[in-house]
C-alpha cells in the first residue's frame, strides 16, 4: 500500500513488455505501486507501437487475430502477475487486471465463459478479471466472483451502476471471498462538461471529483466484504490542472487509484498527501446543483459516457485485430 495505515493503493495505468522488465519492477520495488490494470486501448497501443512483441508475433501466424492478441495479452500479464507475486503472497494487493472482449458487454453468459477462460489460461490467482459495468455485465461479476475469481468492474460513472455493482459483489461473498474493485471513471466527466461550465461561470475540474466521491460514500457505507472503490481515468490532460490532481483530490482510505505512470510521477513528487475524502453529502449537492443549474443534465452526460466509453474499448479492440489480420 502506498499508504498503509489508510489502505491506500497506487496502481499502474499501463502494461508493456519493455516496461515491465523495467521502470514496473522499480516502482514496486520503491513501494509506489502494487498493482497494474490494463485495458483494450492500452494494449493497443502496446502492441501495435513496440517492437517488444515483433518476435512473438512471428510465432503466431496460423493464429486468428483474436488469438494473436489473446497470446500477445496474456504473456504480458502473467509476466506482470508473476511480478506481483511477492506481494498478493503478502497480502498487499499484487494485481494485475485484463479485460473481457469488450463486445461481449451485453452477453452475460458469453463474458462468465470468457472470464473463466482467460483466468484459467492465464493460471494465476492475482489476476483480475474487468467486466464492464453494463446489465449483463451485474450477471457475469455475481458469478465470477462467486466462483473465486477476483472482478475488476469497470467503466462506472454514476451511483446506479456503482451500487448494482456492490449487490453483486456483496452476493458472491456468500459464497466466496475474493478481492474486488469498482472503477469509478473521473477525468471524463470534467472533459465533456468543463467547456459550458466555464461559459456559464461554474468552477470547472470538479464535476468528476464530486461524483466520484459521491459513489465512494455510497459504496463504503454498505461494507461489501474485500470490495473497495477504485479511481480510473485519472490523467490530466492539458495544462489547467496540476499532473496528479485527480490523485491528490481522490485521496481517500481503503480505495485504490489506477493511473498513468507520469501521473504516478508527479503525484509521488510533489502531490499532496492529506486524505481528501469522504465529502460530505451537503458539500457534493451544492456543486451538482450548480451544474444543474448551469443547464447540464448530469444523467445524460453519464449515458453518453457510459456509451463512448465501451466504444472507445469496441474501436481499439477492432484496430488491434485489424492489424494483427
């Protein structure tokens, strides 16, 4: 834990091969990280831009796409979980996360088979399988995690999805006990309303914060057995904000924050340390009236990130199969 008396965790944002043999193991090894997420846009952009896999891939050629990608995917992140072995033994998290086909989204039963093919593939106990936070997905979480194999949920931006997240999470625990996250996805959110907010004289940078931490509250108040709170889309881009603010205001116990490595950097160097969250349920509620008041309606603005956000997964999974034809 990066903050251990708060259970406080950082996790890399990032897998790829040069990296993991690497800056990864110097940042466990100083204590920084203790986890790694990974996701179809991330391995994109790993596979498609470094000659890292050029050798393995010239093994694969009888392969279908899918199953180059599949290969290319779960060599990295069984060498990430065996990275990360010392300290799941430890029981200081240790995890790596790997992501379902995203097209599978609406097919419960299609992403319960999936996830138990590629944990059993992959064969390590620390690995994380991401199901995103749609309705079949609620089905697939209930049942992995059931069946002992640790869910990272993700793609969550409102209470509704958090809190059927938590119901699921909360039924497997009857019949297993098994580490689970809920990815709450921040930066997005300021990004698709800070424009009319700044027209309309509302603070901008703090819409993804508020709803953040309003999900945290709901879900630590209802105590799910080993499920914490995970803060994902947590880079900054452009220059408004400082490079670790999204870590720095999301401070918060027994939660995790996944994100960039220079992210990771700047928060390490110069971030500031004080824990920031709970919020209370007054201070959340002024700041969405205001953007309630500002003319933005907060329930379409999630459903359209909900929406872009499982396409962007859809596009870069078709670009990787693309090019692997």
């Amino acid at each position: 834990m990066y903050i251990a008396e708060a259970r406080f965790a950082l996790w890399a944002d990032f897998i790829e091969r040069t990296f993991l043999e690497g800056e990864f193991q110097d940042l466990i090894a100083k204590g920084i990280i203790n986890g790694a997420t990974s996701n179809p846009a991330i391995f994109k952009n790993a596979i498609l831009t470094s000659a890292a896999y050029k050798e393995q891939l010239s093994t694969l050629g009888n392969l279908s796409p899918k199953e180059k990608y599949e290969a290319l995917a779960i060599f990295d992140i069984q060498r990430a979980a065996d990275i990360l072995r010392p300290l799941y033994n430890a029981g200081d998290d240790g995890y790596v996360s790997i992501e379902v086909d995203p097209f599978l989204c609406d097919d419960s039963e299609a992403t319960i088979a999936e996830g138990k093919r590629l944990h059993q593939r992959i064969n390590r106990p620390n690995v994380m399988i991401k199901v995103p936070a749609t309705e079949a997905g609620y089905a697939a979480m209930e049942a992995l995690a059931s069946q002992g194999i640790a869910v990272n949920a993700t793609l969550i931006f409102s209470v509704e999805q958090a809190l059927k997240c938590a119901e699921a999470f909360e039924k497997a625990s009857h019949m297993s006990s098994v580490d689970t996250v809920i990815s709450v996805f921040v930066s997005r959110i300021d990004r698709a309303i800070d424009e009319p907010l700044r027209a309309a004289g509302v603070r901008t940078g703090l819409m993804g914060i508020l709803n953040a931490a309003d999900i945290y509250n709901h879900v630590e108040a209802l105590h799910v057995p080993k499920c914490r709170v995970l803060f994902a889309s947590t880079g900054v881009k452009g220059s408004e904000m400082r490079a670790s603010y999204y870590i720095d205001e999301l401070l918060a116990p027994n939660s995790v924050n996944t994100a960039p490595i220079a992210t990771i950097d700047a928060f390490v160097k110069g971030g500031d340390k004080i824990l920031k969250l709970p919020l209370s349920a007054e201070v959340i509620r002024e700041h969405q009236q205001r953007v309630s008041d500002a003319g933005i309606v907060m329930d379409a603005v999630i459903e359209q990130q909900i929406f872009e956000g499982l396409e962007a997964f859809k596009i870069a999974f078709t670009e990787i199969l693309s090019e692997l034809e």
